[in-house]
C-alpha cells in the first residue's frame, strides 16, 4: 500500500526514482572507494595481506549483521527514515576514513560505513520496487554493479591526479550522500508505517511457498557471483601489483571498473531476457572469466587480466539481475525488504567469508598465484552449481510429462 500525498510539495515519481537509485550508487561507490588505497595503507601502516582482505571482508560482515536485524524495519517503519538515517551514519562513515591514521581507525570505519549500507539496502530497493515494479528490479541489479565501479575508478583517479587522496575522496563522496538526502528529504513516503517495529528487529527467513521457491532457484546464482566479487574485488590491488611490478592505484581502480563496469553493461543488454537464461548465461560467463585469469596472472598479462575480469563482470551482472529479478517478482509490498534483505544476507555472507579466507591462506604460506587459483576453482564450481538446478528442474519436469 502505498503512503498517502502530502499537501507539501514532493519530488515526483520518476525524480524520485532517480534520487533512489543514485542513492544506491554512492553507497556501493563508497564501499569500493578504499580498495585502490589499500597499498598505500600496507605500505604507510605496515600491515600484513589478512589485514587487507578483512578490511575487505568486516564491511561484508557489518552489512550482513545490519541487515539481519534491520532488513525489514523499513516494511513497517517507511522507508524515508530509515533510509535518511542510514545516510547520515554513513556520512559519518566517510568522515572516519578521512581521519583514519591506523588500521584500527581504518576497521572501525569499515564496520560503521557497512552496518549504514545494510540498513540501507534493503530500504532503497524496496522504495525503488514501490515507485515501479518492474524498473525497480532493474535498477537494483544495474546500480550494484554501476556503484561498485563508479567507486573505484573515481578513487583511483583522486589517489593519481589530486593532493590528499587518502581524505579528499571520502570528504567529496561524503558531500554528495549530503546532496542526496536532501533529495530524499522532499521526496513522498512510498509505504504507509505499520505495527510491528519491534517484531521485525527479530531475523526472519520464513517466506510464503510464492517466494521460497524462486529465492532456494536463485540461491546458487547470487552466492557464486558475489563470492567472485568478494575474491576479485579484495585480490585485484595485489593482483595488479603482482602482474605490473606497481602498485599503480589507478590501475587499481581499474580494475574494479572493468568487472562492475561490465556487470554494468550486462544488466542493461539483458534485461529483457527471461530471469532464469540470465541466471544461466551469467554463471557461463563468470566460469569462463576466472579461467582467464589464473593464466593472466601466471604469464603476467596485464589485458588477459582486464578480458577475464571482463568476463566475470558480465557474469556477475547477468546472473544477479536475473536472481533478484526472479525473486523480487513475487514479493508483496510489505515483504519487499524483507526479501531484498535475505538475498542480500546471502550475498554479502558469500562476498565476505571468501574474501578472509584468501587473506588468510595468503598469510600462511600461500603465494598469490595458489591462493587465486584456489579460489577460481571456488568460484567456478559455484558458477557450474549455479547451472545444474535448471537443467535438473527442466528433466524432472519432462519425467513427469512422459508418465
């Protein structure tokens, strides 16, 4: 149900929905701003690989934690002041990275700039699904991807042309989040509030046999893409290092931007097709990238680093617009966080678990070489996993037929 009109002025919708989704964009582009200053962090800090993926892997963690237990308050509480105050937490976010002069500073800014992207979430999504429907479940796939590389590239190109890289990128991204609630601010309530703050606080995972069944058909899908995003994303800076011989932030940055940039692309040429080839044609393609770059790594070159990561982009993309496409379908207004928040769960928990892990191998006793290559064949398996229901599905359902 939607909220009744105020008698002040609002945005209109598709203003509104605009704001929406560039709200998502600065949120992820602010969680992959860090990643091409993770060398000059190592190299100013002196700390080890494990710091650098759980730098990584605690924002994956916080968001996992936030959207436990806050995924589904905008369902019951409007999604306006949820939304506006995980916003100000995050400008707070930004502030602390900007002031960061330690790992510890660097961790807990992590932790607060994912426990603000968790609560918000679900809450945007959801607004963007009350706006409409269907471009809703477009925009929440395309902005992942679209944020994700918009953050990097922009972070990489601070670091390289601008003075104080480690303080102006986060002061500029924390300004704009400012700009965008104000946006937010004069926009309409999308729900009206409803009993049951307190109750949805408490996780919930039960869902009608109408959602449970494309959520369990686009569980393979979401944890192979995201476990991608979670090993590539925390590995590429040292990645690019390993191959370049520098620790060139911008082609860091690049790196970021060529795998969300392409997840990006897919999400835009695909989104007509139906859900579930999505699904399957992005676990295909996520497949056929990380067997590139394993070999990209191991002869040192540079553009088969940049094809696979290509590729695993546009897995990425594919796969994940079709998940949520396929589960978001189905969802009542009053369920849509809720669900937004599971896939979510399922997401940022498959990002951020590879993500240490690799740190951790990279610590004890394994080179970066062995310790991608581990994980490609990780990624892999769940991309060939992310395949084999449909197929199994489409022969039970032929069975059936013949009997």
């Amino acid at each position: 149900m939607s909220a009744p009109h105020s008698a002040s002025w609002r945005l209109p919708p598709s203003i509104a929905f605009i704001v929406l989704a560039s709200v998502t964009v600065s949120f992820l582009a602010s969680a992959s701003a860090p990643m091409p200053l993770y060398p000059a962090y190592q190299a100013a800090w002196g700390f080890s690989p494990l710091a650098v993926t759980t730098i990584f892997g605690v924002y994956a963690i916080a968001v996992l934690v936030a959207l436990l237990f806050f995924g589904r308050l905008s369902d019951h509480l409007g999604r306006k002041p949820v939304l506006l105050s995980a916003m100000l937490v995050q400008v707070l976010a930004m502030g602390l990275f900007a002031a960061a002069d330690g790992l510890g500073m660097l961790l807990f800014a992590r932790v607060v700039q994912g426990f603000a992207a968790g609560v918000a979430i679900a809450a945007v999504g959801a607004g963007l699904l009350d706006l409409d429907k269907g471009r809703g479940a477009m925009a929440n796939a395309l902005t992942t991807p679209l944020g994700t590389a918009t953050g990097g590239i922009l972070s990489g190109l601070f670091v390289t042309l601008l003075p104080a890289p480690q303080q102006l990128v986060f002061l500029f991204l924390g300004a704009v989040m400012v700009a965008q609630g104000i946006g937010i601010a004069f926009m309409r309530e999308t729900l009206v509030p409803r009993a049951g703050v307190l109750a949805s606080l408490k996780p919930q995972f039960a869902f009608s046999d109408a959602i449970r069944a494309p959520l369990l058909r686009a569980a393979p899908a979401v944890v192979a893409t995201w476990a991608a995003a979670g090993v590539f994303g925390s590995l590429s800076p040292a990645m690019v290092r390993s191959i370049t011989g520098n620790a060139s932030p911008l082609l860091s940055g690049l790196a970021m931007f060529v795998m969300a940039g392409t997840g990006g692309i897919a999400v835009h040429v695909l989104r007509q097709l139906e859900p579930r080839r999505s699904m399957r044609l992005g676990a295909v393609s996520l497949a056929a990238g990380v067997l590139l770059i394993v070999p990209a790594l191991w002869f040192n070159l540079l553009a088969l680093f940049y094809a696979g990561l290509s590729l695993a982009g546009f897995g990425f993309g594919s796969g994940f617009q079709g998940a949520v496409r396929s589960v978001v379908a189905s969802a009542r207004a009053h369920e849509r966080a809720g669900v937004l928040s599971v896939v979510f769960v399922l997401a940022y928990l498959a990002m951020g678990l590879p993500a240490i892990g690799a740190g951790w191998l990279l610590v004890h006793g394994g080179n970066l070489t062995s310790t991608t290559l581990e994980f490609a064949a990780l990624v892999f398996v769940l991309a060939v996993v992310a395949v084999l229901p449909e197929g199994g599905a489409r022969r039970a359902t032929a069975a059936r037929n013949v009997t």
